[in-house]
C-alpha cells in the first residue's frame, strides 16, 4: 500500500520553514500531497490562485509531491479521498506545539485511522511565519532569504500593483 499524506496549511505565503517540511516529509512517504487550504481564522494576503501557483512552482523538483487547492470540505474528508493516512504539520515552538495538539486530538477524533505526524522545525526557520514575514516586508524589511524565489517574486509582483 501506497504511504500517501497531506500537508494542509494556509501557506500564505510558503516560507522556507514550509519549504524544509515539504522536503523532508517527501523523504518519509511515497507521495506528500500539499494541500493548499484557507485558515478561516486568518485573513488571506494572497489569492487560493497565487498561492496555488507559487507552491506548485517552488515544489515541483520533488519527485512524489503535488498540491491540490482549496477544497470546502474538512482536512480529514479531503484525506480520505485521496487515500492519505497521514497528516504532516510543523512545529516550530511550544505554542505551535498546544496548537497543533488541538489539531490533531480533533482530526483523530473524527477520523481514528488518521495519524498526523510532526516534522520539528529547522532551527534557522524555526522563527518564522507567514505573518511575520508579512510584516517585515510590509516595512521594506528584508526577507529573501526566509522565502522560496517564487514567492518572492510574487510578493514584489503584488507591491508593484499595489503602487499603480
Ligand atoms: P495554518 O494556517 O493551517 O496553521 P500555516 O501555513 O501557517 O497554516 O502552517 C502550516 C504548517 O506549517 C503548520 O503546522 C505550521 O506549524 C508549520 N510551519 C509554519 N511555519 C513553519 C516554519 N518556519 N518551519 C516549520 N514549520 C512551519
């Protein structure tokens, strides 16, 4: 049987930490699947299609992953379709930890077959997020380094239609 998960996430935008969980979680199964979904809790800075476009760009060296966008359906019926057994999220600290935690006794709770598994983060990424990122660029502040090529492009792309 094919090991197949899904890393469901608002990727708004894709950083590197993501990036690193992407690629080493594509090592643990035979086909990681990149959910890109809306966290209704956040407020989106870029479109599902943005989104959609920059990760599939950023991903597609590996081999056994793909990504799929936004599905109005919960995390575990998209799982069961696509024959996933396996959740994949990241955990950068302890307050990522109480939360993801909630995450995973819900998602088990609906669907007992599912197993999330937890990829701790890279100590280099392990302090950032999509909403800090986002907010140092909105002050000019330099973050290449923390973000795929694709999504800085896409970033500058959006700054420069902004301006217009
Ligand atoms: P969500 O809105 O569903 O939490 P995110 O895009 O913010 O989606 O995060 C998706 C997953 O990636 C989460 O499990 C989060 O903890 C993890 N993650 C976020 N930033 C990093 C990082 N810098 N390094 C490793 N994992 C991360």
């Amino acid at each position: 049987m094919k090991r197949i998960a899904l890393f469901p996430g608002s990727f708004d935008p894709l950083t590197m930490g993501h990036l690193d969980t992407i690629e080493r979680g594509a090592k643990l199964f035979d086909e990681l699947i990149i959910g890109v979904f809306v966290n209704t809790t956040k407020k989106s800075y870029f479109t599902s299609e943005e989104k959609l476009e920059v990760v599939k760009e950023t991903v597609a060296h590996i081999p056994n992953v793909r990504v799929i966008g936004q599905e109005n359906e919960l995390t575990v019926n998209v799982a069961e379709k696509l024959g996933a057994k396996f959740l994949l999220r990241g955990i950068r600290s302890v307050k990522d930890y109480e939360y993801e935690k909630e995450i995973a006794y819900m998602n088990h709770h609906l669907d007992h077959k599912l197993e999330t598994v937890f990829l701790l983060a890279e100590p280099k990424y392990s302090h950032i997020s999509s909403s800090i990122l986002k907010e140092v660029w909105a002050f000019n502040g330099d973050i290449k380094e923390y973000v795929p090529d694709a999504v800085y492009r896409a970033l500058e792309e959006k700054r420069e239609n902004s301006e217009k």
